[in-house]
C-alpha cells in the first residue's frame, strides 16, 4: 500500500499551528478566568434561605457589577460568588430582563477588576471563541471553539410559560448547566458575549454584547428592568438568491422558524416560512435589526410588518404587547 510523502516542513508547520492556537486559548484563558465567578443563588422561605441554582457571571464595572443570566437568578433573592483565586462576596440582584436572559447583579465586598468588553458586531462565522465558566460545578472550566451561527433567536420553557431569546451567537464551545452567566471571549480576551446554557446541555449559544443589549445592561443599572416589547418570532437570518435580491433590495432578510400561539406575531397573520422584510419600513436583517424597535415606546403600536410569502409581498400589522413573566 503506497503513501503520500510528507512535504518538507508539513509536520512542522502543523505543529506551528498548534502552539499559536494553543498559545491563544491559554492566553485568553489567563486573562478571562479571573474575572468570572462561580455563583450560587438562593431564595427566602419560611424554614430560611435555600438553594435556588447556580451558574456564572461576569465582572464588568470597577464597582463589582457583574452579567449573568436571568434564568440564573429566577426566583432569588440573593446570592454568593466565588472567583478562581478562591475570594468571594454575598451578591444582591440589580435587575433581570426574561426576554434577552440577560441579569445584572453586583458583589457586597470587594471584586476583582472589570473584564473588557467587546462589541459582537464584528463577529464572523467561523471565528474562534473561548468560553470561560463553571460548568456542573467545575470552576474556572474553559472550552474553546468557533462561532457556528449568528442572529438566532431560541424558545425557551418556563414551566406553561414560552419565551423566545433574540439575537444569540451559536457556538461549538461546549456548554453544560453551570456555564450559564459565564464569558464569551474573542482572541483578544474582550468579552463577546454571555453564555446561556438554556437551549440545553452541549449547545453553545451565548447573548451578544453589542448596542443593543448594552442599552439594555444599562436599564437594568438603573431601574432594576426593561420595558420591552415583544412579537413573539423565533426566526433566524436567511441570505437571499440574487432574483430576490434584485426585487427587494436587500441581500438578507429574517426567516420565520416558529410563531408562539397567542403572541402578537400569531394574531397579526405572520406563518413559519414567512421572510420578514420589514418591520416599522425599516428592513430586517437579523434579529437584533427586529429586537432595536422592541422597546418600551413600540407596546401598543401597530408595528407594519413586510414578508414575503409564497413569493408574494405580504404586509401585515402587528401590535407589540409588553413582556412580562406570562409571555
């Protein structure tokens, strides 16, 4: 049986590769780690505190404020962190916003310093990423990977409760419960994004941080929550063909995967399958281009919506209602 030689250098230069990919997640891995905290929440009752669940969070203002999920800190009133250098700090919860599983809460003593964070806008489809967290129990665990996907959004159960998470980055870093809250970072150890391990064990999917959800850290700092608006789409980014493209002008449009029964996207008329190419006439290319006119000022607003449909142009009005903990 005949082998191919080996070209000149071939062994080394994959060994090459290795040591810079290698050198890359233990650096971002130093740098990361010490910022990120394994918490566990707890709740008040009769017989005392009790154990509410447990995940990460990340340290991101000088003053000991730190993002995690909001699934994480559903239904507690408090809470403790432990940081890889073994300190920690009783936690108060500032604020938590269902629809985006983003939470807010900050250390009673003393923290490390803030992580970086970074702007998710300029991730590209096979970039790598490090996720930095705690999954089931083991601290400081990091797993490493590419970015699988961008703009998706997810349903998500609580209890009879449906809700859909917008806009999240899919990963193959695995992640397992445990790593909810914890850090997404890029190469340059600038936190990307926030993982969330709701969609279950093993799947990567993390909310980004870009101007949107900064809007939204920023509510949660200063009312404790986030009006917002909702439609109730799980959709993902769709390229259009070049025929398409030509007749809408526009290269991208929002696929629609599910409608939530009972939501305003039922009641308007939108369908699986829809492309949806506009929302209040401004065009829709991802989720986050849908979720930026979802916030307290569009609840009650007829919302005109245009889809495609069957390669017809449908146009229908949707009237956003307000999140709350039955959508």
């Amino acid at each position: 049986m005949s082998t191919m030689p080996e070209r000149p250098g071939d062994a080394g230069e994959a060994d090459d590769m290795l040591d810079a990919y290698s050198r890359t997640v233990i650096r971002v891995a130093q740098t990361v780690t010490p910022h990120v905290a394994a918490v566990e929440m707890t709740g008040t009752g009769r017989n005392g505190r009790f154990r509410v669940g447990a995940g990460s969070a990340v340290v991101f203002t000088e003053d000991g404020y730190m993002l995690t999920n909001a699934h994480v800190v559903d239904g507690a009133t408090g809470g403790r962190a432990v940081f890889a250098d073994g300190s920690g700090t009783d936690l108060a919860i500032a604020g938590a916003d269902p629809l985006s599983d983003l939470a807010v809460i900050r250390g009673l003593s003393a923290t490390p310093p803030p992580a970086e964070l970074g702007d998710a806008e300029g991730l590209r489809v096979g970039q790598l990423v490090i996720a930095v967290g705690n999954p089931l129990g083991l601290a400081g665990s990091v797993t490493a990977g590419v970015v699988s996907g961008l703009g998706r959004s997810i349903p998500t159960a609580d209890g009879r409760n449906r809700r859909v998470i917008e806009d999240v980055i899919q990963t193959d870093a695995a992640l397992n419960p445990g790593s909810s809250g914890g850090a997404l970072a890029d190469t340059r150890g600038r936190i990307v994004g926030i993982n969330t391990a709701v969609a279950g064990a093993g799947l990567g999917l993390a909310v980004p941080i870009n101007a949107t959800t900064r809007r939204i850290i920023s509510a949660l700092l200063t009312d404790g929550r986030v009006r917002r608006a909702y439609l109730g789409l799980v959709s993902s980014p769709l390229p259009l063909n070049e025929s398409l493209a030509l007749r809408t002008g526009q290269r991208e449009a929002l696929r629609v995967v599910e409608v939530m029964a009972g939501s305003p996207a039922d009641h308007a008329g939108l369908k699986a399958g829809d492309l949806v190419l506009s929302a209040g006439r401004r065009a829709v290319s991802s989720a986050e281009s849908l979720q930026k006119l979802l916030f307290a000022d569009a609840i009650g607003v007829p919302l005109p919506i245009t889809v495609l449909r069957n390669g017809a142009m449908v146009d229908v009005i949707a009237v956003p209602q307000e999140m709350t903990v039955n959508s």
